[in-house]
C-alpha cells in the first residue's frame, strides 16, 4: 500500500549538505518521529574512497556502484522509518538523479541541489578538516554540475543559491521546497499517511482495535492543497480496489485489512 519516500539533498563539496539534511530531519520528526538522515559519503566503496583520498576525480564507472547504493539504502531506510528518508549525494548530473530514481522504481525521489559558488566553495574547503574531499578536486566537480535547469524538465527537483546568505534563511527556504515536493507524491500516498498520522495521534498505544477510522472532511482539511473532487475520486478508487470501505456511504473511511 505504501511508496517510500526519500529527499536526496545534493550538491558539490561544501555547500552544507550534512548540515541541511541533519536540520531537515530534525523538523521532519515532527510529523515523521522516526525519520533518518544518511550521509551518502559512507556508501562510498573503499576504491571510490582511496580515489578521492589521493586527489583523485571519480569518473562515471566509479559512481554507478555507490548511486545503486544510495538509491537502496535511502529506500530500505524509508520503508522502516515512517516511509520517508533524507540522504545526502552529489547527484551532479542529471543522469545520476535519472540512475538513483530508475534503480528503485517503487520509490519516489526528490532533489533538492545545494549551490554555492566556486570560490565561496574554496574557502570552505581549506578550512574543513576530516573530509576526503581536496579543494583541488573542485574543478570536476564544477566541470560535472549539471542543475536542474526548470520544473518543466525536472520536476522532482529544486535548487538554492547559499553564497551571501544567512544559514538559517538557507534552512528555511529549504524546508520550505521539502514540504512543497511532498505535496507532489501519489495522492494515493498522501491519504494512506493521514490514516496513519492520525491513528499514531489518537491511539499512540498502537491499539488498532480501537481505531475508527478517519472522516473525510478530515483528509480534506490535511490535503488542503488538492482538489476536493479528485480527493473524493481517490477515495472512490481507493474502495473499489478494496484498499478503504466506507460501509455506511457517509464520511468515515475504514483501512482494510486483509490476511
């Protein structure tokens, strides 16, 4: 019933990624308590690392190995953590968002890419300390960047200018671009987690036994950015596969739990 969730927070070296992805999930626990952050750097195999350790540039047969990782781990974590995952990637090229999203078809990805300048970038770099990561690499980075250029052609992801700004105007604007991308998954989805949201806020003790099952003016409120008539088309959908019953023909909706 459920689509994991995963938010690729990307960009080269030194933009913050860590930082915004670890800010993120903190706000996400708020709505998904048992939410993660996974640095994608760790997924890196011990050739990328000794690579990149050495002054190295990876080059695309280095990357296809670590991006099936990514897409992976980021989806087996969102299956057991409230069915969402943040993870950090340089995702550079299109080409490795288009990868990272094909190898995990059940899953929906968004990227949210991280920009800062190359010198802005620079000074980061000769000040950070415990990171494989050489300031003189930054020239492949750079040379393999590819933003997304509109919605139009990637609307799964999203871009933010840091250089020149505060930190915490940065952290804003980019939970703001989380919560709007989250608005864009599966409307089947979406109404599968007020189901769950307020079942886990009703019966915090886990007795689905006592659950009754949620009414629709609620799901409407909680949606409130979509359509009310493609909502209630969902819902119909929804009970004609037999995945809700709505016995008495009014509002309340029931899961339906098969064996």
């Amino acid at each position: 019933m459920e689509r994991p969730t995963v938010v690729v927070i990307g960009g080269t070296a030194g933009t913050g990624k860590s930082t915004v992805a670890d800010s993120l999930v903190g706000l996400l626990r708020l709505k998904y308590p048992s939410a993660e952050f996974l640095e994608g750097d760790s997924l890196h195999p011990p050739a990328n690392v000794a690579k990149m350790t050495a002054g190295v540039p990876l080059h695309d047969e280095d990357r296809w190995g670590w991006l099936e990782k990514v897409s992976e781990e980021s989806t087996a974590n969102a299956k057991k953590n409230d069915g969402i995952s943040i993870i950090t990637c340089s995702a550079l090229k299109k080409k490795y968002r288009e990868y990272i999203s094909n190898h995990s078809k059940e899953t929906t990805f968004f990227f949210i890419m991280i920009y800062a300048s190359k010198e802005e970038i620079k000074k980061r770099l000769t000040r950070r300390e415990g990171h494989f990561m050489k300031a003189n690499m930054l020239e492949s980075q750079f040379a393999d960047l590819e933003l997304p250029m509109s919605i139009e052609q990637e609307p799964e992801s999203r871009v933010i200018t840091v250089d020149g700004r505060l930190q915490n105007h940065v952290l804003l604007n980019v939970f703001q671009m989380a919560f709007d991308l989250l608005k864009f998954r599966p409307l089947e989805v979406q109404i599968w987690e007020i189901f769950h949201l307020y079942r886990d806020e009703t019966h915090p003790d886990g007795r689905d036994a006592d659950f009754q099952g949620v009414h629709v003016d609620l799901i409407i409120n909680e949606l409130s950015w979509v359509h009310v008539a493609s909502l209630k088309n969902e819902l119909r959908k929804m009970r004609e596969a037999g995945k809700l019953c709505n016995p008495d023909g009014a509002g309340q909706y029931y899961v339906v739990n098969k064996a």
